[in-house]
C-alpha cells in the first residue's frame, strides 16, 4: 500500500530539483566562462618579444631598400640586374625579420620538437651506417641526413665505404633543430649503444628533448592527423597549427578536468555558496589558465589525476564498483606519473586507498591498466634513448661540478705535472652525462668554430639554482616564488587538511550524513597532507641545480599536481568558516591575491611571478 505524499513534500523535492539544476548551470556558466578565456589565450598565442623584433626589422626594410637602391644605383646595372638585386635583397631581408613564433620558450619547443620528429618527414633523423664495418662506429663512420655542408653529411665526397645502411634515429631532433627559430636548452645529446659517442665533438651524438617521451608521443597522434589529412604544419603554418593542437593538447583536458572536479566539490560541499566558490577558486586562481596557451605537461598532469580521483571518487563514495571506473583511475593515476614524476606519490596512495577498500577490482582492473601505462613508458624511453632510464636520470651536479673546478683552479700546484694531475681528477665531460656536452647552434654552420657547449653546462641566472636549502624553502612556500604567497587560497586548504580529517564533512540539518562520501573526503584529505610534506621534502633535497624554482615561471609550477586536492577540499572549510565576517573578508582577499597573480602573466606564463617582479623593480633584491 502507498504512502501519501503531502503537498508540502511534494513542493520541497520540487524545490530540491530546482535548486540542483540552478547550481549545476552555475557550475556550467563558471566552467564555460573559464574555457573561453583559455579559448581565447589559444587563439592570441604569440611570442609578444619576438613579436616585436619582428614589427621593428618590418618597419626597418623601406629604409634598407632605398639606401641599397642608392648604392645598386651607382653602380650603373641593367634594369633586370637591380631589379633582380632588389628582389633579393628584400626576400634576404623580409625572411630576417620574420621572427613572430607561436612557441613561447624553449620548454615548449622542446615538446614540439619531438612531435614534429614524430610526424613530419622532413624532420626524421636518419643514420647511414657502412656495412663493412662493425660496431662500435667511431666519429665519421656514421653518416647522417643534415641540411648543412659538413663531413658528416651523407653525400659522395664524405663516404668511406662501399655501401651505407640507412637507419631512422626515432625521436632525435636534429633535423627540427635545423629549422630557424626552433632552438631550445631543455636538450640532451648522447650517442647510441653501437655507436663511440664524444660529448666532446659537437658533431658525435643526436640531440633529444630533456622531456619523457611517452606524452609527446600521444601528442603525435592529433598533429599526424592534421599533417597527413589537412596538410598543416608546424613549419609552413605554425600559427594555425599550434592554435589548433593547443585545444587538443590543453582546451580539452581542461574542460574534463573542470567537469571532474566540479563533480567531487558538489558532493563535499554541504552549501551552494561554499561549492560555488570552491569552484570559482580553481578556475581562476590555479594558474590552470595561466598555462593554457603554451603546450607543457602540467595541463594534462591535472586532468589525469583529476580523472583519477574522479573515478576512485564514484567507486569509494557512491559505491559504483564498475570496472570502466577501475580502469579509469588505474590508467589516468599512472599516466599523471609519465606527465609529472612527482604524482607518482599520489598514485601510490590513491593505489593504496583503492586496494584496501576494494581489493578485488583495484588488483584486477586497476593495477593492470596502470602498467600498461608503465609499459608504455619505459618502451617509448627505450625506442628512443636504448635504456631504461628516463633523459633527466642522466645527469650530474653540475652546480658541484663546477665548485670543484674552480677550487681545483686555485689551488697552488707545485709543478706542472701536478696540476695536470689536479685538473684530471674532475673529467669536464662524461658519456652518462647528456646534458653537458658541445654542440652547434641552430642555423650555424657545422664547423668547430661555431660549437658550443650546452646551457646545462654553463648556467646563467635562476637556472644555477639556490645555493641555500632554506633560503629556497622559504621562497618556495612564502617568499617571492612561494606556492603559498602567490596563491594564498591554497593556504586555506591545509587548514581544510585538518578540519575534514578531524569533523568530516558539513550538512545541514535537514540532511543526513553520507559517510561512504564522509569516509572518501578523509581520504582525500589524507592524501593530500602527505603529498605536501612529500612534494616540499623532494623537492627541498634536490641538488641546487634544481632547486631553480621551477626555472623562468610565473608559477612554482613542480607543485601543479596538488591543484586538484587543494580545490575540492575547499569546501567543508567554507561551510563551516563562512559565518564569520573575518573569514570572509581573509576569503576574499585571498581570492583576489591568488587571480591577480594568475593572470598577471598575460601573454606568456614563462615570466618571473609578479611578486619577484614587484621586488625586482623596486630595488628590494638582485635579480636571480
């Protein structure tokens, strides 16, 4: 038998719906609102510096072409022969001036590179190989397909052997590295396994990206289509092409990490006020959208542990056991790892979490799906580089390096002999150091006068890194480059760390409590207060050549993987602290504090923050 409903019920549910549809089209507006000016940054993407060279040498060639009119003048030639002069001459000069590029740093173009290695033919690496000989190959037996005229191109006059094998070189950049323009320090060089590489000959080796390989390689996927099916390239039409990749690369994986995390803040939330917030933070104070229109691996970080925790999130809190849902936090929490080797951490835990609560499907979806992610890696890093060990494990204290050369310099040394001894005992360059090594310039010829030996080698300004461990904790956290100085909102989280752990969630009283949700938010919570002290403690004891604070960024941007935790425990702190006047006006400050840092950096996030900025022009420190 049916139990009445009364119309007074029957009018709050109705009043229920019509209150989670109105939050829910807020939720939309806010996200909608958030990618269209991440749209919109995609769109304008421009390298305002060079940007402005360019305009100014544009400007300059009206004036060029008549002096040098002038002078072909006196010269008294044909009217085709100056014709002819003039026409090349401004061809020389026009494509001079064309430096406007849609890549914003060499962290970006170093991504590009790769990508372009991948897709386009004319920027595979290939190696001709004598067959009549064995390995290792010393330098000069190896041919390759370089544009330049040197002895190592592959061309009649260079070749010692009867007959050459032509191997492709996967992943190499040096064809890309050819292309003006497209020069970057976020490079490694070494030689392959058959092959007797010197990092002291800038002609030995094949230059790299410094960058895991797995991401670039999936990035390869959309720009291959664009390549192959619409004839766009990076080359000839960088500008649309980049645009079209970045709401690929970044437009895309935003909105589905908006969506997931929307999702997790609506259950945590016990308020439309404290959900809507909460949201608003992470749209635009994160810095998300600061980053949005250059291609990077913190973006797609985000959405993969957001997708990772949305899925742990439907299984542990709503109890939805499906096995897509296991999949989907086993592969995104392990490919968050091959985008930021820090949320390996937050794997590990989210792992954990998911094998107590349900162990069945977390050892039977979850943890195989994660290791194809783990396959994948270690198989693209080993097509690529012939080991197992990612580009960046190749490296040495080079900040150390050079301490100890220059107290071996100014040592007194008795007599030749011991000084030659001295300077021996610290080698200049090693075989298992990729990035120390001589190379030659984009654009320059391949002769031993151009070379060069590379940035890592010899740092300049922040990329030295800070001498003092404190001085870098207090600048990471507060101080001019901290994560909290610069977004205070996120300070507000640690608090919301404690509160959820020690209370759990808010509700009204008219609601009851989901613990299943209540028991999931401590877990979240959890995580997120260990992966804190975890990130700050790695990255606190890194050698100070990365203690550099992320390098030129407008952001500590190593911390990235922590937006997601940070914003969906927002809430239960806003329910509780919102009734009062002074956590309200801290609130608002801090939200206005955190979105005038994030988009202070308007045209490019590859600036200082702006409170260095701010410092730096007022003569308050010396630039770093």
């Amino acid at each position: 038998m049916k139990t009445a409903v009364s119309p007074e019920e029957t009018t709050n549910e109705k009043k229920v719906e019509t209150d989670r549809f109105s939050l829910r089209f807020v939720y939309f507006v806010l996200i909608v609102t958030a990618l269209g000016i991440a749209f919109g940054k995609i769109a304008s993407v421009d390298s305002a510096p060079d940007r402005a060279i360019q305009n100014y040498r544009l400007a300059q060639i009206p004036k060029t072409l008549e002096t040098r009119a002038k002078e072909l003048s006196a010269k008294n030639l044909s009217e085709e022969q100056f014709n002819r002069e003039m026409t090349r001459i401004y061809t020389a000069l026009t494509a001079d001036a064309m430096k406007a590029r849609p890549t914003l740093c060499a962290n970006d173009r170093s991504r590009w590179a790769t990508i372009r290695a991948l897709v386009e033919k004319d920027a595979r690496v290939y190696r001709f190989v004598p067959t009549d000989r064995s390995a290792p190959y010393a330098d000069g037996d190896v041919l390759r397909n370089c544009a330049a005229d040197c002895p190592e191109k592959n061309c009649e006059e260079n070749r010692r052997a009867e007959s050459y094998r032509k191997e492709l070189v996967p992943y190499a950049i040096d064809k890309a590295w050819e292309t003006p323009g497209w020069e970057s320090i976020d490079v490694v060089k070494h030689g392959l396994n058959d092959e007797d590489w010197n990092p002291a000959n800038p002609a030995s080796g094949y230059m790299y990206s410094s960058k895991p390989t797995l991401l670039p390689t999936v990035m390869a996927a959309p720009y291959w289509i664009l390549n192959r099916w619409f004839g766009l390239s990076l080359v000839e039409k960088p500008f649309t092409t980049v645009r079209i990749l970045l709401v690929f690369y970044n437009l895309i994986p935003l909105a589905l990490a908006f969506w997931c995390l929307a999702s997790i803040i609506d259950a945590f939330g016990a308020t439309h006020v404290s959900r809507a917030i909460s949201l608003a933070i992470l749209l635009f104070c994160s810095y998300l959208l600061t980053f949005s229109a250059t291609l990077n691996n913190h973006i797609p970080g985000v959405a993969c542990i957001s997708i990772a925790l949305w899925a742990a999130f439907k299984i542990l809190a709503q109890g939805r056991a499906k096995v897509g849902y296991f999949f989907l936090a086993g592969f995104f929490g392990a490919f968050a790892v091959a985008c930021e080797l820090p949320a390996l951490a937050f794997a590990g835990l989210l792992c954990l979490a998911l094998l107590v609560r349900r162990p069945k499907g977390t050892i039977l979806v979850s943890i195989p799906a994660g290791l194809i992610v783990v396959a994948a890696f270690f198989g693209t890093n080993y097509i690529a580089h012939q080991t197992l060990k990612p580009a960046y494990a190749h490296k040495r204290d080079h900040m150390a390096l050079a301490a100890q050369a220059a107290a071996n310099e100014g040592e007194t040394v008795a007599n030749e002999d011991e000084r030659a001894s001295a300077s021996s005992e610290t080698p200049e360059f090693s075989r298992d150091d990729w990035y120390y090594y001589n190379y030659y310039p984009s654009g320059a010829p391949r002769e031993a006068k151009y070379a060069r030996l590379s940035h890592w080698a010899n740092r300049t300004g922040i990329d030295r890194g800070e001498p003092s461990i404190g001085r870098y904790a207090f600048h990471s956290t507060i101080g001019l480059r901290g994560v909290f100085s610069l977004t205070p909102t996120w300070a507000l989280s640690l608090l919301a760390f404690c509160v959820i752990l020690s209370a759990g969630l808010a509700r009204r009283a008219d609601e009851p409590r989901d613990v299943q949700v209540d028991r999931f938010a401590k877990i979240v919570a959890g995580i997120g207060g260990v992966l804190t002290l975890v990130f700050f403690a790695f990255f606190m004891t890194r050698d100070q050549g990365d203690r550099n604070y992320g390098g030129m960024s407008c952001y500590p941007r190593w911390f990235f993987p922590l937006t997601p935790i940070f914003a969906v425990v927002l809430p239960p702190l806003l329910d509780r602290a919102l009734s009062s006047r002074a956590f309200r006006v801290l609130l608002v400050a801090a939200i206005f504090w955190s979105a005038a840092g994030a988009f202070y950096a308007t045209w490019s996030p590859w600036v200082h923050p702006w409170l260095y900025q701010i410092a730096l022009d007022w003569n308050l420190i010396q630039p770093y």
